[in-house]
C-alpha cells in the first residue's frame, strides 16, 4: 500500500528512528529519562545524531535540563532552526533540541491552549523544523493519553514504520496502573513498545552507596513480564543527576541577550560532560544498548504487522 506523502514525512524522511517518551502519569520522571535518553544516545556514538522534541506543551522542561533556558528560535529559508545543545562541541553540532520553551517570550508564562492549537503546533513542530538527518528523534510527551498524543500519531502515521515507543514508570502500584493504560493506548494505536524503564527505583546514599527502596521495587519488570514487553532497566533516584539538571537552569537572566545566548551555550555544552560523570549515566548505557539492540526488531515487526 502506498503512503500518501505529506509535509511532516518530508520534513522528517532523513530522521532513521522516532521514539516516543510515555509515561501514564505526571511525576515519573519521564522528562528526565528523556533527556537522559538523547544525551546517552549522543554519546553512544561519536557520528550519532540526535534530536529532542518536547511536545509537552503545558510543561516543556527539556530547555532547562539541557541548559538551553535562554534560546530563541530562529527562522532560516528551510524552517526553523533547532536549538544545539552541543554547540561549542568539536565538529558539526548533532544534539538538536525544540520545544515551546523557546517561543515564550518569558519562561514563566503559562500556555493556555485547547486541543486545536496544540494540534497545530505540534504538526508545525514536525513539518517546518529544520531537523535534518538525524540518527534518532526522542520526543518528550506530556503525562496521559491525550491530545498531544493522538495529534503525534496521526501526524507521524506516513513514517509509522520508524516509529516507536518507552513507557516510563515508577515502582509504586498507583503509577503502574496509569503505566498499563498508557501500554493499553500504545496497543490500540498500533505503537511498538521498546521497553519499560523503571524510574526512581531505590535511592542511593551519596555518603555510604547504600540502596533504600523509597517507593518498593520491582514493580516495572514484574509489569514488563506480566504483559510480555522488555524491560530496559531500572534507575534510582540520583541525587547527583538532580543537581546538575537543576544547576542547568540559567543564572543570569538580566544579561544582555548576546551575553545570555553565549553564557546559555557554555552552560548547555557543560552539562553533555558532566553527564557522563554520574552514575545515571552509566547506568543509561546499558539501557541504551539494550534499547539500539531491540530496534530493528521491534520496527520490523510494526512493518509486519501493518503489510
């Protein structure tokens, strides 16, 4: 069957994977994982390119833990141009980042938009975006099943094949339940499951490395093998992680806006090498092994399924 070609396919026929952050309910950490997700991604390998879309467009949280608070948008003869987190990096810059963080004039104002408006936004985000060719595009998406969701899968159905998706969870039995609702849309919609991550699994001690067990354990791999999808991993709450995704926040905001652009470029570029200091870090690259490992199967069984 051939598929009708539309802006969105375009834009995005040199973008190789698309992968879908989800979580059934707020406070997971799925924002974090997102994040963590593409700067693991961008150093998995020295030529991967990676791009990040927040479409959590209530809430976008990417530009402050990418250290990007502070960009604008700019617009060129092919679209608008992705923020670059690793900017002052050596070589061609391959960590692009958008989100609606970017197109506020103030960082605090609220977004108050119905679903039509979303919508737009969002299908302009995929079309009129200057991604490029990218290795993978991690989008970030708000809690729920709702319309952010239904307007990516739609918009996303020409490329359907290089599609799929990680649901992230926590371990207590209140967010696995919203967890197997998001599992149960991902089903109805026809959306490749990679893998469940288990998020704020244990605390570690920064003191002594000792694991407390804050919201039990388990919960995400019992659910992952109940329901018969892989599971990725488990990620504790990491103090260190905290405080550098939260240091990322711009300190100077009086500056003037050369002055803010530059300064924001430093701080974006430090926390790609911090990162790799923390123990999340090592952490993830397991995750991602697993994650690179299991995409082709997991694509190719989507194609399968839809011929």
């Amino acid at each position: 069957m051939t598929v009708q070609e539309t802006p969105v396919s375009r834009r995005l026929k040199t973008v190789k994977h698309i992968i879908i952050v989800c979580s059934g309910k707020g406070g997971v950490g799925k924002s974090s994982v997102s994040a963590q997700l593409a700067l693991s991604l961008h150093a998995s390998s020295p030529s991967a390119r990676v791009g990040v879309l927040d479409v959590d467009l209530t809430g976008p949280s990417i530009p402050r833990m990418l250290g990007l608070d502070g960009h604008g948008v700019h617009q060129s003869s092919d679209g608008w141009v992705p923020v670059y987190a690793d900017a002052l990096g050596d070589g061609e810059p391959r960590l692009a980042c958008m989100s609606v963080g970017f197109l506020l004039k103030n960082k605090g104002d609220s977004v108050v938009w119905r679903g039509p408006k979303k919508n737009a936004m969002i299908r302009q985000f995929l079309s009129d975006v200057r991604w490029g060719e990218l290795d993978y595009l991690v989008v970030d998406t708000p809690p729920g099943t709702s319309d952010e969701h239904l307007s990516l899968i739609e918009h996303l159905a020409p490329v359907h094949s290089r599609l799929s998706a990680v649901i992230v969870t926590t371990p207590q039995a209140v967010a696995l339940l919203d967890a197997m609702k998001c599992l149960s849309f991902t089903r109805a919609v026809a959306l490749p499951v990679l893998g469940l991550i288990e998020n704020m699994s244990g605390y570690v001690c920064p003191c002594c490395g000792d694991v407390s067990n804050v919201f039990s354990t388990g919960g995400g791999a019992e659910m992952a093998r109940r329901e018969g999808v892989p599971f990725l991993g488990s990620m504790p709450i990491d103090t260190e992680l905290v405080t550098l995704l939260d240091a990322a926040e711009s300190t100077d905001l009086s500056a003037a806006d050369g002055q803010h652009d530059e300064a924001s470029e430093v701080r974006s570029f430090g926390v790609l090498q911090r990162y790799q200091k923390t123990s999340s870090a090592k952490l993830l690259s397991a995750i991602i092994e697993k994650l690179i490992s299991t995409l082709p199967s997991v694509e190719h069984a989507s194609v399968s399924s839809s011929a």
